[in-house]
C-alpha cells in the first residue's frame, strides 16, 4: 500500500480532494441552515434551532460558528453553552420580516460574512498552542473588555468576572505550577512566586 510513493502520493491527494469537495458542500449547507435560523429568530423570537445546528456540526469548526450566531444571528451563548435571543440586535436591526433577512444575508452581494471565514488561519493556531501567547492574549482580552474606554461595542462588550477574592491568583499560580512541571522543575520551591501588586 505504501511501496511505491509516487502513488501513494497520488492516492493521499484523490482522497484529500474528496474531503475539500464534501467540506466545501457541509460549510455550504451550515451557512444556509444558519441564514435560515436568523431570519426564524428575527421573525419568531427563537434561537433553540441554533443548539441543534451547533450540535450537529460537531467536527466542524464551532468556535467560528458560534462567532458568526452571535455577531449576525440574534443570539447569545449563555454560560451552559445553549443559545438565548439576543433582543438588543433584534431590536436594532432594520428588516421588515424573516424572508428580507434570509434574502439579505444570502446575496451575491451581500455584506454578512460566513461562518466559515471567521475560523482561524493556520498561523493563529499554531500561537493559540503556544501557553505564552495564550496567556497574553488572555490578559490582553481581560483589559480590552474590561477597560470601559477600550472601542468595543457595548454588545460586542464580555462581562469579565474576576470571581472571589484570591480566585485569579490562585489560577495563576496554578498555570505556573504546571508550566514548571511540564518543564521538569517538579521541586515546588523551584516554582516562580507571582509578584505582589504594588
């Protein structure tokens, strides 16, 4: 099966191009299903067909599909992971009913991106699985949606709960246990203290 490695390679590309052409058709089908699902919760008030589009994309890339339902799908995720309605962008969007919605957001033309091009580039995530630029960039975040000034939308704005007192140190000093472990430091006198705040 593996011998002979021009047609191994030839075999590997046919089965690679197959995927790309099913893959094509299911983002397809996702983002008419979700085109769908806006102008149904635009109309009715109901976002529970998001939970089972969500659910039955599992191995698709549901971090940028969960981006697009709430940017341009009137919904929110809740804490537990379903979708509620989002009555603040219902209330300010300007369509007079579902069908105008469905037809706005599937023109040729139109300005409402897919859910499929707000996944992350290959370079992304190679640096989200790097526990450094994770961290930053989660500080980052926290600063950003926390600093009233900083220039998100207020409905674009997360609420950063910085839970009990004691809590983020506790996580911090945590993720600095285990880096020091993944590092072979396991003697915890050997694990870095977080610097006091002045």
């Amino acid at each position: 099966m593996f011998n002979d490695q021009k047609l191994t390679n030839k075999r590997i590309q046919g089965q690679i191009k197959s995927i790309s052409t099913r893959s094509k058709s299911l983002r397809e089908s996702i983002q008419s299903t979700a085109c769908e699902i806006a102008a149904h919760a635009y109309q009715h008030g109901d976002v529970t067909l998001y939970n089972a589009l969500f659910k039955a994309a599992k191995g698709s890339d549901r971090v940028a599909l969960s981006t697009w339902i709430q940017g341009f799908g009137f919904a929110t995720m809740r804490s537990d992971g379903s979708f509620g309605l989002n009555k603040k962008a219902v209330e300010e969007a300007d369509y007079a009913d579902a069908q105008e919605v469905f037809d706005a957001y599937t023109d040729k033309d139109t300005l409402i991106p897919t859910w499929y091009s707000l996944t992350k580039s290959a370079s992304a995530i190679a640096a989200a699985l790097n526990p450094a630029a994770m961290l930053l960039k989660l500080a980052a975040d926290i600063g950003k949606h926390s600093d009233p000034d900083s220039d998100i939308a207020d409905d674009k704005r997360r609420r950063i709960e910085l839970g009990k007192s004691g809590e983020i140190e506790a996580a911090m000093q945590q993720v600095l246990k285990n880096v020091a472990t993944a590092q072979g430091r396991i003697n915890t006198n050997e694990v870095p203290q977080l610097q006091e705040a002045a």
